[in-house]
C-alpha cells in the first residue's frame, strides 16, 4: 500500500479463514518525498489474529518515511505479529501506539538498518499505551547501521511484555536498544538484553524522569563478547523495585546521574556494576539474592546501601570507595580475596552485618538510631568475619554470637580494634543442646591491635557468665593474647 491509509474501526480485523493474513505497508521509494503506506486502529479496534503486518522501511533515496502501522484510543494490536523492517536508505518501518492502546499479546520484531547507515525498524508507546504481553525482539545490526528499537515515552508502560534486546555483531555498527522517556515505566515487563561486538552491545536505558517499576531485567555477556548486555540508569530515573540479573560481562550502570543515588528491587549473577559517583540502593522487593560479580566505581565514590528484608550476599572482591550503608535486612559478606565491601567505610544504622569474608574499611554497628543493629558473623551458619580495620560497637549496637556445640565451633570476628559503647550488647544462641568439653575456650573477637578492647558489652561484663544452651561460659576481654574476647 504505497502512499495510501488502511484505517480501521469498529470490531477491527476478524480472521475466521483459519489462515494467516498477510499485511504490508509500501513505500513510494522513486518519488521524491514519496509516501509510506499507513494503516491505523481507532476506537476499540483489533488487530486480530492470524495475522502479519509487514512494515516496510525505505529502499530507494527519495522517499520521505517508512512504512507506519498506529494505535489510537484503546485499540490493541491483538496477537497478530508485527514486522518493522530496516531499510536501504534513511527510514525503517514504525509501528506506534498511542492514548490508551495495547500491545495486547502480539509479536513484534524490530530489524536493524539493511545497509551502511540504513534506518532501523522501530516501535514506540507514548501517552498512556501499554506493550500489554507482547513479545518485542529488537535486532542487532550485522552491517554498520543501527539496531532496531523501542522507545517508551510520556507515561506509557512495558506492561508484562518480554523484550529482547540483540547485541551488534559488526563492532561499533549498533546494538539493538530500549528506552524509557519522560515519566514512563518498565512496569512488570522481562528485558533482555544480549553482548555483542565492541560499541554495539544490546541495552536498555532508563533515561529522565522514568522508573524500572518491578520489571525483570537481565542483561548477559558471553566470553567473546566485546561488551556485555547493558541496563543504564541517567538522568533522574529510578529503579523501582525491579529486579536486576546480571551474566557474564553484563553490565548495571549508572552513569550521567543527575540525582546521585538509584534504588533498585534487588542484584544478583556474576555481572558488573559501574556506580561512577553515586550511591545504588539496593533491597526494595525485599527478594534474598547473591552477587558474585564485581562493584565498581572507577574510583568516583561510590557507595552501596542495603534496604528491604531480604538478604544480600556479596561473594566477589570489590572496588567501590564510598562505603556501604545497612539500614534493614542483612548484608552477608562471602568473598576470599580483597574487600567485599570496597575500600570504604561500612555503617551498619539497622538491619545485619554478618559472612565469613574480608572487609577492608572501619564497621560501626548502631549510629544511635531506632531499633538495634547486630553484627553476625557466618551466613546460615558459623562463620569467621575478618574486618581489616577498626570495629566500633555504638549504643544500639548488638553483637549475635552463635555456638554450635558439637563440634565446639563458634562464630568469630577479627579486628584490629575495638570500641564497645556503653548500651551495646551482646546476644547468644545455641545450635545444639549437647554440654562443651570443660575448659573449651572460644575467641568471639580476635583483636588485632596492640590496645586493649575499649568497654564491654552492658549485658556482659569482664568476668560475668552467660548460659548459651545447656553451657555457662564466662567473659574474659583480656583473653587469647592478652586482648581479645573469650568466652571459656
């Protein structure tokens, strides 16, 4: 349909033929400023079925667009399959949806340009649309040319769509991308994004004033990747409580912030964080998960804060030098080289510390806030926490010791001086009933300085008992070398 409109109303298309229809929006390519074909849905209009809309991009030089298929009102696209083509020459094929329209449950395909610098097939929502539960692949360029697309602009939502977002194979031609525009949101959508060649990784960026809602994000990056899938937060977005999946090389960046911190629901994989100067918030969905990858700020300051119930595990070395904030749930601190909290300070004003990894920054347990703060060494089990610095017990400061009788082992933290303030305390619990060999002696905090431990707990003096179990242990602050915590 070169250079005419198909508008359609009333009930839509109604395909009972049994067999797939097909669609296709022309272009006048060899008249200058020739027209794209159109085809549009108003009122509650579908597009059925059964059917394939094939979207042509320009092929010739003189045509002044692609091919168009839009949604007006509360039309929806059904689950007929979308074909935005690339092009030759300037522009792809669009499909766009405005008002109140859907996505519905249909398949759309973005392509990337056909030649060197050819346009790209693309979708958009804007205004109030949504991409319902459509199935959106944007594909990579495999010629220098640009990736195909969506963009979600005004307060248009991703809806429960799964979109996915190729890597480039041609470096630096054009990965495949999504992006979030204005006030717009990821609402419960999955989106993938793929690595690729070197400056055509696939990606989504969460750009302005736009939110991740409680999408799914994962973003992966194989080995010969030259970059790994990208999730990008700028500007004034937000995360949301969206989950956030990173593989291999791929990435979660915030970077080109306005507003200098960026909640997300949770991390998790073996990925890349880059924080650049500002803090990541991390915990709203209240989800437990593990990180293994790495954190990173490019030495800008950078800093992590634990929110939420859940628990986060971190089991890599870390890089970031702005601190770590716990303020609910429980940071848990697994890795076996480096620092899993950076090079920065790590305060914990509610919620846990606790693992059986290395900390390289001064801890203070309780700032003098609401409610206790505990540290707790080991993860769903004993543990030794190693902290490379000072250790700091504040007012609302609790230190949870955990024994476990049979074999006679028990949790542990290494410092290299300790302050406990008046008001701090401490807290036992057993893991078993059976009695300790007489005379065991247990370390609870191996001190590292020459100074002695400054204070003591207010619930456990030097020399007071304490009933653990079926076993009363007593507290020496002058034991092991003179100035560590045991409990015989």
């Amino acid at each position: 349909m070169p250079g005419f409109t198909l508008a359609t109303s009333g009930a839509g298309i109604i395909n009972d033929s049994g067999r797939q229809q097909n669609f296709i929006t022309g272009v006048d390519d060899f008249l200058i400023g020739g027209e794209a074909g159109n085809i549009s849905f108003t009122g509650t209009a579908t597009a059925g079925s059964q059917s394939v809309f094939t979207v042509r991009g320009t092929e010739g030089n003189y045509a002044a667009d692609g091919g168009h298929i839009d949604f007006y009102d509360a039309s929806t696209a059904g689950s007929s399959s979308f074909i935005n083509n690339g092009s030759v020459y300037s522009f792809g094929g669009v499909t766009e949806f405005h008002d109140s329209s859907t996505a519905g449950a249909g398949i759309l395909t973005n392509y990337a340009g056909a030649a060197y610098f050819g346009g790209n097939g693309q979708t958009e929502f804007v205004d109030n649309s949504s991409a319902g539960n459509a199935i959106i692949t944007n594909k990579g360029a495999s010629t220098f040319s640009l990736g195909g697309f969506v963009d979600f602009f005004g307060t248009s939502t991703a809806g429960n769509a799964t979109i996915t977002n190729e890597g480039g194979s041609v470096a630096y031609s054009d990965g495949a991308w999504t992006t979030f525009w204005a006030s717009s949101n990821g609402g419960s959508a999955t989106i993938i994004s793929y690595g690729g060649a070197i400056g055509a990784r696939g990606l989504v960026d969460f750009a302005y004033d736009s939110t991740a809602g409680n999408a799914t994000i994962i973003c992966h990056g194989e080995p010969a990747d030259g970059e790994g899938g990208t999730a990008f937060f700028t500007q004034s977005s937000t995360g949301g409580t969206a989950r956030i999946e990173l593989f291999g090389k791929g990435t979660l960046s915030l970077t080109n912030r306005d507003v200098r911190e960026v909640t997300v629901g949770s991390i998790e994989g073996n990925g890349f964080v880059t924080l650049e100067d500002n803090q990541v918030v991390v915990g709203s969905n209240n989800l437990s998960t593990t990180f293994s990858g790495m954190i990173d700020d490019e030495g800008l300051g950078g800093s992590l804060r634990k929110i939420g119930s859940g628990t986060l595990i971190l089991t890599n070395a870390n890089t970031y030098t702005g601190g770590t904030v716990v303020n609910r749930g429980r940071l848990a601190i697994n890795n076996t080289t480096g620092s899993g909290t950076g090079t920065g300070a790590v305060q914990v004003v509610g919620g846990a510390l606790g693992g059986k990894g290395f900390i390289a920054g001064p801890v203070t347990i309780g700032t003098g806030g609401a409610g206790r703060s505990v540290l707790a060494p080991g993860t769903g089990g004993l543990g030794l926490l190693r902290i490379q610095n000072t250790v700091t017990f504040g007012i609302n400061g609790t230190y949870h010791w955990n024994l476990n009788a049979e074999p006679s082992t028990a949790d542990e933290v290494v410092g290299t001086g300790i302050a406990i303030s008046a008001g701090a305390l401490f807290s036992a619990s057993a893991h078993s009933s059976a009695a300790i060999p007489l005379g065991t002696v247990f370390t609870v905090i191996d001190n590292r300085a020459v100074a002695p431990i400054s204070g003591t707990f207010s619930n456990l003096a030097d020399g007071a008992t304490i009933i653990v179990g079926s076993n009363t242990l007593q507290a020496n602050y002058e034991g092991g070398d003179g100035n560590d915590l045991t409990l015989t």
